[in-house]
C-alpha cells in the first residue's frame, strides 16, 4: 500500500518550477542618472549645434543663453523632441555673481554635470588705435574670463571625469587689425585651454575647436564674405557637421588633453 496521495493545488503546481525557493530581494543598483552638459551662448550659431549634437548623443542640456530667450526656448523644444531634457538658463556671463547663480541652478537639476562647452563669444569690430576701455574689457570679460570662470566652477563638479570645450577661432593667431580685442580673447582663451589642461588632469579634459568660416556675422557684407571663403584652399564655409564631428571626436578619444583642433579649410595656410 502506497503513501497517502496529497491533493496539489493545480495552479500552483503549473507555476511553482521544481525545487523552488522564496526568491530573496535584490539589491538592484538605481540606473545612474542621465548626464548634463552646459554649452553657453547655446541658443543660437555654433552653441545650438554644439547643445543638438550633444543632446544626440545622450546627454542632458543646460541651454545657457543672454538676450535671445525665444531662440533658447526654439532650441530647447529641438532639444525636447529628441527625448532629451533641456533647461534654459539665462546669464550675463560678464558678470561674475550671475555664474556662480547659473552654476547654483545646474545643482538643482537631476543630472551629475560632464560636459562644459564654453561657447559664447562676441566679435565687435573695432581700431585698436580707438578702441574704448570700456569695448575691450567688456569683450575680454564675456570670451576669456567668463571661459575662465566657468571651467573652474565646472571642474568643481566634475570629481568623477568630464570634459571642458573652449570655442576659439581659427584667426586667434592673426592680427586681425579690425577685431582686436576679439582675436586677444581668443589667443588667450587658446592659452587658458592649455593652463586648465595641465591644471585639472587626469580628472577633467580640456581642449578647445577653433573653427574657420562657417557662419557670416550679421554686421558682414554678403559680397566681404564670398571674398574671404574664396581664398581658402578648401573653398567653402565649413558645415555645421563638420564642426559638431569635432565636438564628437574630443569626446570620445579620452587620451587628448590640452589641444585645440582647428577645423578652417586650410585658412591657416595662408
């Protein structure tokens, strides 16, 4: 005579696999958060290139603007219909209580801060024989110490790795006798990228893009700007595209520090 025969609750005998066990919780790690990249004067030009290809390549957006709050908010819905977050954020970069506010504000965003693109700039024509105290140092303050400033605040927040761009120009070696204190800026701000570099390595990479012809300012000449893109080898503006590519390429080859990557069609050949 066999054992007794004890009755299984059919669903539980479908379901329960052969030598099952109380599952015990996990510790399931939180997913890391999205990271955030800061690109000033990223509302318009080369800083919404710059915001778009690095919101196509994953990361959050602090959409840093002055005076053009319609085109941030253009740029941030640009921003938005990709899938990622975007945050505009308006500053006078000149004005050293206004960054550490803007700085204040990127710690209140869920997103660890990776990447800061130093993008905005102004290029005020001008004689240096006549030049105004007032025109040189505000120019300085908005393309050299607001860089300047910015990284610094920047690297403090980067303990676990980021990357910081410098927007130079591919003239910052010329003396362009029209932009004076554009093209001192911007030979300092070629300096200052090596300074950082060597400042806040291994942790933080800095380099900067000098790019050529890309875009004509709104004060240029349309007949002055076919004059200087017809005299480069490479005889054309540089597309959008090929400005963001170096943008990619400095933040994925993690062995370059301290260089500027000059995209300009061969203009400094000349």
């Amino acid at each position: 005579m066999g054992w007794p025969r004890r009755e299984a609750n059919s669903l539980s005998a479908m379901t329960q696999p052969p030598f099952a066990h109380p599952v015990e919780e996990q510790n399931v790690a939180p997913p890391s958060p999205r990271p955030l990249a800061l690109v000033t004067g990223a509302a318009r030009r080369l800083g919404r290139v710059l915001a778009l290809t690095l919101a196509q390549r994953g990361y959050a957006i602090a959409l840093h603007y002055y005076h053009s709050g319609q085109a941030a908010q253009d740029t941030a819905a640009a921003i938005r219909a990709l899938g990622l977050p975007a945050y505009p954020l308006q500053a006078d970069l000149r004005a050293t209580a206004e960054i550490e506010a803007l700085f204040a504000a990127l710690d209140g965003l869920p997103h660890p801060l990776k990447v800061l693109v130093n993008s905005a700039a102004v290029m005020a024509r001008a004689d240096v024989r006549t030049v105004s105290t007032e025109e040189w140092n505000a120019t300085l303050a908005l393309n050299l110490t607001a860089p300047f400033l910015c990284a610094r605040r920047a690297a403090e927040r980067m303990s676990q790795g980021g990357l910081i761009v410098n927007v130079t120009d591919a003239g910052a070696r010329r003396a362009w006798s029209g932009f004076p204190a554009y093209i001192v800026s911007k030979a300092g701000l070629e300096a200052l990228t090596r300074l950082l570099a060597r400042a806040y390595a291994p942790t933080v990479r800095v380099n900067a893009i000098a790019p050529g012809l890309v875009l004509p300012s709104e004060e240029m000449p349309a007949e002055e700007w076919q004059r200087l893109v017809a005299r480069l080898p490479i005889p054309r503006p540089a597309r959008e595209s090929e400005i963001a590519s170096a943008l990619e390429f400095l933040l994925t080859n993690e062995y370059l520090t301290g260089q500027t990557l000059t995209v300009d069609g061969g203009y400094s050949l000349l």
